[in-house]
C-alpha cells in the first residue's frame, strides 16, 4: 500500500537516499527545504515543498494523514564551529522539531509516526565502553545538542503519534557525507589513522540505514531510540586499513592529533574520540543489515 511521507531537511544525504528509495516503491514523498530554488535535483515524483523550518506555516497540512513524518532538519556540522555557529546548529535543530510538533498539533488526522534524527555524537567520548540506548548523554556540546534535538519532538507522543529516534552513525556513501572527504588522502598515497587510531568508528552503509528508517517506518512495536550503526564496529585505524584496501592505496600517514584540533578547532571532537555505539535494539527487533561487515560495505561503495 502507498504511503505518504514526509521529510524534513530531505535534501541531505540520508535525505536523498530515502526519497529515493520510498519514490522507487512508488510512495507519496514530500521533501521540505528552506530553499526550493537551490536544492540538488531530487528523484522523480518527489514534490518539493518550502517550510521556513520554525513553524507550520504553508506546509502544515500536509501532515494530516500522513503515514510518516521523518524530521532529519539542521545544519551541517562539517563548518568551523564559532560561538555563533553552534547556536545555529542548536537552534535549526530544536526549531525545525517544534515546527514538526506544531504540524502534529493542527492535524486532524495524525501522522501514523515520527521519525526524529539524532546522532551518536549524543553520548560523548566513551572510550572502550559498548554504548547502549540506555546509555546517558555527553555533557559536550554534541551530547548536549543532541539531548534538546531529540526532545524537541517528544510532544508529539503525548498527542497519541508513536516516535521513534534514530541515532545514526557515519552513513557510508560516495554521493555525499564523510566517506569522499575520508579518501581524498588516500588518493594521494597519503591515507591513515586520524590521531591515535584507537578511537571506535560508528559507521553504516547508506543503503541499511535507509532499510532501518523504513524498517521503523513500518514497525509498529518501533518506539524510542535506535543506534543507526553496523553490528561490527572498528577502531579508526581499522577503518583507514578498511578503506586504504579497497582503493589499492596504503595507509602509512598518521594525522597528528594536534594538527586535527589546529584545522578543525573544536568540531575534531567528530573525528577523535567515538563511540562503540551498538546496534542492539534494532536487532531485537529482527532488523537484517545487508552490510554488517566493513569490507563488504566498502567494496560495494568503491569501484
């Protein structure tokens, strides 16, 4: 049967994916972007509505009888991050899950599910420990960003919508996000660990995650959080060997930690420290990852 979904902030990576995906099974798919005019091209048949990412305004109505609403809305993180920066990041975030609520609110007619984005950046530099969904939040900006993300749209369940929250990993992709950036060096023979190389990668093909949110999407026993990250997570060093493999390069040049902080400033948080962030529920649940294995992931990625 055909749904009707909708998606905040669809313009992004896992955003296109998803329209993608849904458009191919021939889904009802509503994108909304605070420029329409300068968005990338989306796939056929996905209609591209203009919200201002505060309020319901122009777009609202939209969400009665909705099968899904999937709130991915903010900023991109990959910026230097300036005092003025983060509260932008803060704000497009909570902003974007109070115009969601406010839709919810207005609908006569409630959407069937919230799907509400966050990231595994929620739990802060944890080391060696297995993070869990009962694992508590960083006290970072990260973690603390992410804690007022994910609360921005809990009113939505007190108006009887289920919400599920995907707490997602680095999504694999060479159409966009952190994998093209990750191989440039190794183009150049100049590929390695980032810093000590000890720090875990929480990484997941583009492909699983969107199964996940469609998983989710369907599921009705799907409510709370979800780590969005392969079941076989590796170190960093792990990953660049992973990946200096599957383009025919070496992975012989550490990055220092200190020249990471020296370029990117306080966002090298991203990059130094992880999170051994499982994805146990999901699993419970009886999701299948097509891709639970790093190698696999990157050969069917890199040509």
């Amino acid at each position: 049967m055909s749904k009707r979904v909708i998606i905040t902030g669809g313009t992004g990576l896992i955003g296109r994916a998803l329209s993608a995906s849904l458009s191919m099974d021939n889904h009802q798919v509503i994108v909304l972007s605070r420029h329409p005019e300068d968005s990338p091209t989306l796939p056929k048949g996905v209609q591209l509505t203009g919200w201002d990412a505060r309020t319901a305004g122009g777009w609202g109505n939209l969400a009665d009888g909705a099968d899904a609403v999937v709130n991915l809305a903010g900023a991109p993180l990959n910026r230097w991050w300036t005092p003025r920066y983060k509260r932008t990041i803060r704000e497009s975030r909570v902003n974007a899950g109070r115009a969601v609520v406010e839709a919810v609110e207005q609908a006569a007619s409630k959407p069937g599910v919230v799907i509400q984005a966050s990231g595994i950046g929620r739990y802060g530099p944890r080391g060696d420990e297995t993070v869990t969904k009962e694992t508590g939040p960083g006290s970072g900006f990260l973690g603390q960003t992410a804690l007022a993300w994910e609360a921005s749209t809990a009113p939505v369940e007190d108006l009887g919508v289920r919400r599920a929250i995907i707490r997602s990993g680095v999504a694999l992709s060479t159409d966009g996000g952190a994998l093209p950036l990750m191989m440039l060096p190794f183009r150049f023979f100049l590929g390695g660990p980032l810093g000590s190389g000890d720090q875990w990668f929480p990484w997941i093909h583009i492909e699983d995650e969107v199964r996940a949110i469609r998983f989710l999407i369907q599921n009705p026993a799907a409510k709370g959080p979800f780590n969005m990250t392969a079941p076989n997570l590796v170190t960093n060093a792990e990953f660049s060997r992973r990946l200096a493999d599957a383009m025919d390069r070496p992975a012989f040049f550490r990055v220092p930690a200190f020249a990471i902080r020296l370029t990117l400033g306080e966002m090298s948080t991203v990059v130094l420290h992880g999170q051994r962030a499982l994805p146990e529920k999901l699993l419970s649940l009886g999701f299948n990852f097509c891709f639970p294995e790093l190698r696999e992931a990157l050969n069917s990625l890199i040509e």
